[in-house]
C-alpha cells in the first residue's frame, strides 16, 4: 500500500542499519528498542537477508516496464472527453477536428518530454531514481511559491478529471442496469425550501423510441435544475470496486491498467467493425463544419499526459526509453480519437454530445451496447484510481501531508462529491471549463515554462532527448531551446485563448 512510501522506508532503513551494528542508527531507533535489540543479535544469515533488503531501498528500482508504461501513458490519454469526440467530428468537421487533434497531440508530447527532461536536470536524477512529484519539480528550480501555485493547480485539474471519470462510470452502471432489470436511487429534492427524501427507479424500458435515436435515454434524467440529488445503485458500486484500487500505489495498479489498455483496443476495434457493419453515411460529416466553438475545449482535455509522467518516471523500469513511450503512446491514441470520431459520427444518425449514450441506448444493436459499456467501465473507470493514485504521490512526495491525510483530498474528496453532480449539466460544465483552464495550465503552459526557466538560467543538460524525433539540431544549443520553448507557449497560450472564446460563444448559443 501507498502509506510506506516514504515514513516505513526510512524506519526499515534505520532498523536495518542498526542490525548492521551501526551506533548511530541505534541511537535513532529509540521508538522501536525491541526491533533494534533483536536486529542487533540476529543470526548471520538473518542479517544477510536484511542487509540485501537494505540494498534495495537505499537504492529505488522501478518495477513499471514498456507494456505497464503504455498502458498507464495511454489511459492518461483517454477519459471523459473521449466520449465527445464523435459530435465534435458532426459539428466542427473533418479537416479542422483532425488537425486540431493533431497539432494538440505533438503540443502534449513535447510538454511531457519537456517535463520529463527538466526532472532528468536535478542533481543526481538523470536515471530518475529520486521521487521527484510534479509540483516539486517547481520547488527545486523556481522556489516555494511556483511550487504553491502548480500544486494547486495540479490538485484541481486531477480532482476536476477524477469526479467527471466517477460520474461517467456511475451513469454506465446505472444505465447498464436500467437495461436489464433496473436501477434505483435515494433522492433528495427540495419544494418550498423543504427537503423531500425518497426512494426513484428508473429503466430504459422507461424511455421512448425518440429518446433512444437522440441519445437522451439517461438515467434518472431530468431538466437540469438544481433542485435534487441523488446517490444511486450505480455510483455506489463504482465506489465498491474504484475506491479500494484508488488506495494502492501505481506499481499495484499497473496490472489493473494493462487490462484497461487491453479493453481500449479490442472496444475500440469491436466498435469500428460494428461501425462499419452498420453502415456509414459521408453526409453526416462535412469537411469544414458548422460551428468550431468547443473544439479545441474537448480536444484539450484529452491531452493531459504530462501529468503522469513525474509519478511513472520514478516507477519505470531503468530500460524503459521515454521518448519512445511519450511517442507511441500519443500516436497509438492519437490514431483511435480519429477513428472512434470520424466512424461515430458516419454511423450514427443523431449522435449525442456524449457518444456513449448514443451507443447505450440500443438503437445501433446489442453487440455496440455491450462495447459501450465495457469501454466506459474500463476506460474511463480505471482513470479513476491512476487520478487519485497521482493526486496522492503529488501531496506525499512533496512533503505537505501524510498518506493518511493526502487520501481524504486525493481518493475520499472525488468519491464523496461526485454524487452530488450526477443531475443536470455539471459534469459537461466541468469537463468544459476544467478542460480549458486548470488542464492547459497543468498539462501546456507550466511544463514549458519551468523548462524555458531552466534553459535560460542553468548550464547543465537533461537526459532527455527531446527534439530528436523533430529537431535534432536543437538539442545541444541552449538558445536555439529557449527560441523553440518561446514558439511553443505562444503555441500553447493561442490555444487556450481560441478555447476560452469557444467555450464563451458556446454559452451564449445555449443560452
């Protein structure tokens, strides 16, 4: 578990030393005499094992190899607004949706080599054996406020993904249920300020044929007024299975994201046959589209790789090459955002802004209700556990609180508030705004510009590569680096701009 990471490492540490006849650890040990007494006259060969296991925490060896890495790289790169791509194909079109995702993808790769090359910089970390967590990486080159201001910001954009993932996830249940025999929740509404607890249910079979070819067949649906919540059957079996998961480390986790990295294939494999099957209809995908409002709001938000790479850095096995990792893993997703959005959009008539509730409803067939299903409850459900895995490592590794304590913000928080968003338009909200302000701060802007920072003010080179793929000429000249970082958060800050009016224009349609 998670809780020795950091306190139960040093105290082995200690204890063991003391076992090897050190004075000075004795001396330390005084909370665990015992211990020390009883290392202190081990047998030989007892004390063999413990001076192996000493070797081994004095000196971290990751345990993540190439299939772990991927699985963790390409489940960050997938999540809650994948599920948006299909409409943003409909109502932005080919040519500008496929570029903005393109330009987004080589952006967020060279962000995360960018971060992964600055945390190379720190002395005595060019093989990544320290644990060096996201925010921390600020501290060390830029001082205590930077460090304040990306911690916060790193919070917020992670717990922002984790609640929108935990009610996604919840809303499949409830909707898978509803399908079979149906779901139910414990209501509180309020009428003349007056709180009314009840008991609803809710089936598809509820729904009518028109509900069902437009994709607003949800569970328990209504007008989008706050003037209810709900906690439902489906939302307190994602907690049953998520949060237990979200309470391990990532090496623990790692197996739980290779499976999740496995489902994304063949559901996405299975949905593109089941597409094609179908039947796909060109006309309903225009080269240019209607309205580009909340483009580069979606694609945004699907490209927050950078925030798992402090994490997965010290977890990596030694062999694993970065670049090659950051690479495959953006194209890999790069290529299933194109195909998943160009063939939703071709195969599905009224495809709703959440394509999943498209494809759950039935009217393209069992077999892509299924998929759908399964892929939401793998895909994005095993974010739920690496956003709070992460979350945590960034609160523990930078020394601001204790596991026990990091958990109630990082794991107990999402779980404990996403309920109350579950009714209405919160989570599109979330998605739409969380999407465009914390993750672009998070994921473009402070990645590129602490390395800016370290380019312009340290003479020593990281261990990354990171213009090989590109620019190979860039590598080895610092000023050549910083003009490169300048094009780049101009890049990134035009981006976010083009997104912020997007979003605004988009309010002002709705409303």
């Amino acid at each position: 578990m998670c809780s020795g990471r950091n306190g139960t490492r040093e105290e082995l540490k200690s204890l063991l030393a003391a076992a090897e006849g050190n004075e000075a650890a004795e001396a330390t040990t005084t909370s665990s005499p015992s211990m020390t007494h009883f290392l202190l006259r081990a047998p030989s060969d007892l004390r063999r094992s413990f001076h192996d296991m000493h070797a081994y925490l004095t000196d971290h060896t990751g345990r993540i190899g190439y299939l772990g890495s991927m699985a963790i790289a390409c489940n960050s790169l997938t999540g809650p607004a994948m599920l948006h791509l299909p409409a943003t194909f409909h109502r932005a079109g080919l040519i500008p949706t496929m570029f903005t995702l393109t330009f987004v993808c080589v952006l967020a790769a060279l962000c995360s080599l960018h971060m992964a090359n600055t945390i190379s910089k720190i002395p005595g970390n060019s093989d990544f054996k320290k644990e060096v967590e996201y925010a921390e990486t600020f501290r060390k080159f830029w001082g205590h406020r930077s460090f304040v201001f990306a911690q916060a910001m790193f919070f917020i954009c992670i717990t922002c993904l984790n609640i929108s993932s935990i009610v996604d996830t919840a809303q499949t249940v409830d909707t898978a249920l509803g399908n079979f025999k149906g779901t139910f929740g414990v209501q509180i509404s309020w009428a003349a300020d007056d709180p009314i607890l009840s008991v609803v249910e809710w089936k598809a079979g509820e729904c009518s044929e028109d509900m069902r070819v437009s994709g607003t067949c949800l569970p328990f649906f209504d007008d989008g007024k706050p003037s209810s919540i709900i906690l439902t059957l489906g939302y307190v079996i994602c907690v049953a299975i998520f949060l237990p998961m979200a309470l391990m480390d990532l090496k623990e986790n790692a197996a739980a994201q290779i499976v999740g990295f496995v489902v994304l294939l063949l559901a996405s494999l299975q949905f593109c046959i089941v597409s094609v099957y179908h039947g796909l209809d060109f006309s309903r995908l225009s080269l240019w589209g209607e309205t580009w409002s909340n483009l580069f709001g979606v694609v945004l938000f699907n490209f927050a790789l950078v925030i798992a790479i402090p994490a997965w850095l010290y977890e990596k096995e030694e062999s694993v090459d970065v670049p090659a990792v950051i690479h495959g893993s953006s194209a890999l997703t790069l290529l299933l955002y194109i195909l998943v959005g160009v063939l939703g959009t071709l195969s599905m008539e009224n495809v709703s802004d959440n394509m999943l509730e498209s494809m759950e409803s039935g009217v393209y067939g069992v077999g892509l209700q299924i998929g759908a299903s399964i892929f939401a409850f793998f895909i994005v459900g095993l974010g739920i556990p690496l956003f709070s895995v992460l979350t945590r490592y960034s609160l523990v590794g930078s020394n601001l609180m204790t596991s026990l304590k990091a958990n109630v913000l990082a794991v107990y928080f999402p779980f404990g508030v996403g309920w109350l968003l579950y009714m209405g338009e919160g989570v599109t909200e979330l998605l739409s705004w969380g999407g465009v302000i914390f993750t672009s701060i998070v994921a473009f802007i402070l990645p590129l510009l602490v390395s800016l920072h370290t380019v312009e003010e340290f003479e020593f080179h990281g261990a990354i590569d990171v213009y090989s793929s590109y620019f190979p000429s860039l590598q080895d000249n610092k000023k050549h680096q910083a003009r490169s970082l300048t094009v780049l958060i101009a890049l990134a800050i035009f981006a976010i701009i083009a997104a912020i009016i997007g979003n605004i224009m988009g309010e002002i349609q709705r409303r």
